[in-house]
C-alpha cells in the first residue's frame, strides 16, 4: 500500500490511475482548489484528504516521511503552444516550483520517495529548466496510443518507464449514439461556425469511425470555438462531442463526472489526465 500526495489534483485522476495499475492506495492526500472538482473526487473516493491551497503546503499537518508517491501536473498555460507562452512569467506555471520545493522537503525525510510530473508540448527550453530541477529527462507520450484522443504531453518520474503500445483504438469506439438533444449545435451556433469558419478559412471536420478525436479541452463547454471546428453526426443532426465521449477518450470511467453540471464536466475532463497513460507509467514501479 502507498501513501500518495497529489498537487493541482483536480478530479483524482490519479487515484483513478493507480486503481487501474492495481496498485492499492492507503492514504491519498490531494491539493485542489476547485470546489467541483473536489465535489467529484469525493463523490467517488470520499477518504480522500483535501489539503486546499498547494502555496500554503507549510501548514499542512501531515506526516511528510510517509509519503511514497507525490504526482502533479502543474498548471500549463504559461508553456502551452496554444496559449501566450509566457512560461514563467505566467503566475500559474510558476507553480512547478513549488512542486519541486515540496518534492525536495519529502526528499529530507524520505531519500526513497517517487515522483511523477506530467505537462504539456512546450518550446526545448522550457523542458531543459524542468528537467534541471527535477534531474530527470522526459518521456513524451501521445494519448492516442491508449485512447481515441490524440493528446500529446510530457512525463518525468525518477522510474523507468517507456511508451505504451499502440492499442489503436478510434473514435468509433468511445462515440455515443442518440446523445443527449443538450449536445446538438444550435441554428446560431451552426451559423457562427459558417462565418467564423469561411473567415478562418477553415472547414468544419466530420470525425469518421476510423479517427482519432482530437484533444479533450476545458474548453469544450462552450460548445464551440476557433479551436475546434468540428461535428459529429448523429441520429438528431450536427452535435459536438459528448460527456460521455469526453470522458472515454480520458479513459475515466462512465459518469464518474456527473456530480456537478455539464459546464464543470467538460471543463474538468480537458484540464484531466488520460487515465490509461498515467497507469502505464504507475505500472513500472
């Protein structure tokens, strides 16, 4: 049995993770602001200990040398191509830092303790600064090898670990047929994505059975945006991508979302792991 750590936890999908490794966990301390997310992760493991703000871990009254196992994905959009690429000069990115002040602090008491960090496709310079810190290099994984989504980040972990087989699964396998009328494109929104799209000069993509879906993001609770110009046919019509595709292309299980409302559902899965990566990687320990 482990004792876990998990910083920036958001919806456990670590625990979820190490359940899918078969490893068993004791105790399972995760470090979490949002409160939906918190309302998920205790929903579905109630004996989680939420210890709130991760810049207040001095205060934390926890046995630090018990820990064996402290994981992260530190907040992204600093270095995300996607985004201003502020690194860290972005507030939120520089949270990796007090990542790795925690991970030297258990370091002290527990020599022996594994850590795992996962972030996003970034510029080789801002991998370098990560890697320095944590004296580990990275491996980079698609999640497309083990789910219908591609997603491509980058893992550290002081353990041996390679990337996972291609499974070659596809959008077909994880789409839901009849969803939710809730789900459909609206005339406006179906109208803003023709006008929109003709002044992007982009087309809206019909995901085929045989595709990959693209990247589950926090954003898809909007419906639609310039970031994602695509549709799914259905028995009703034109519709965007479901909770439940969301969550299958995440590898989480069926509904383990559904205790807050669809907003905080999507935007919770895009700022998720894909859970089957993450359990590869906890299965080479």
């Amino acid at each position: 049995m482990v004792n876990v750590l998990s910083l920036f936890d958001g919806m456990s999908c670590g625990h979820l993770a190490l359940d899918k490794a078969g490893i068993e966990v004791d105790t399972y301390y995760a470090s979490e602001l949002d409160k939906y997310a918190i309302k998920v992760t205790q929903s579905n493991y109630p004996n989680t200990v939420q210890l709130g703000d991760v810049t207040k871990w001095r205060e934390w009254d926890i046995d630090w040398g018990s820990i064996d196992l402290l994981i992260g994905g530190s907040p992204c959009q600093g270095f995300s191509f996607a985004g201003k690429q502020l690194a860290f000069d972005d507030p939120r990115s520089k949270l990796f830092f007090t990542y790795v002040e925690i991970l030297n602090h258990i370091e002290e008491l527990n020599p022996d303790i594994k850590f795992m960090l996962e972030n996003v496709r970034m510029k080789k310079e801002y991998i370098n600064v990560l890697s320095d810190y944590l004296d580990v290099q990275p491996v980079f994984i698609n999640s497309a090898l083990v789910s219908a989504q591609n997603r491509q980040r980058y893992y550290w972990a002081n353990w041996n670990f390679k990337q996972p087989e291609d499974k070659n699964i596809t959008w077909g396998a994880i789409r839901e047929v009849d969803a939710p009328i809730c789900h459909y494109y609206s005339e406006a929104g179906l109208a803003w994505l023709k006008q929109h799209g003709e002044r992007k000069n982009k087309r809206l993509a019909i995901w085929a059975n045989t595709d990959k879906c693209q990247m589950i993001e926090a954003s898809h609770f909007k419906n639609y945006s310039s970031q994602r110009f695509f549709g799914v046919k259905d028995v009703g019509g034109l519709r965007y991508i479901s909770l439940l595709e969301c969550e299958r292309a995440q590898t989480v299980p069926d509904n383990y979302t559904n205790h807050v409302s669809n907003t905080q559902r999507y935007k919770m899965l895009g700022n998720g792991w894909t859970v089957d990566v993450i359990a590869h990687i906890f299965g080479s320990l």
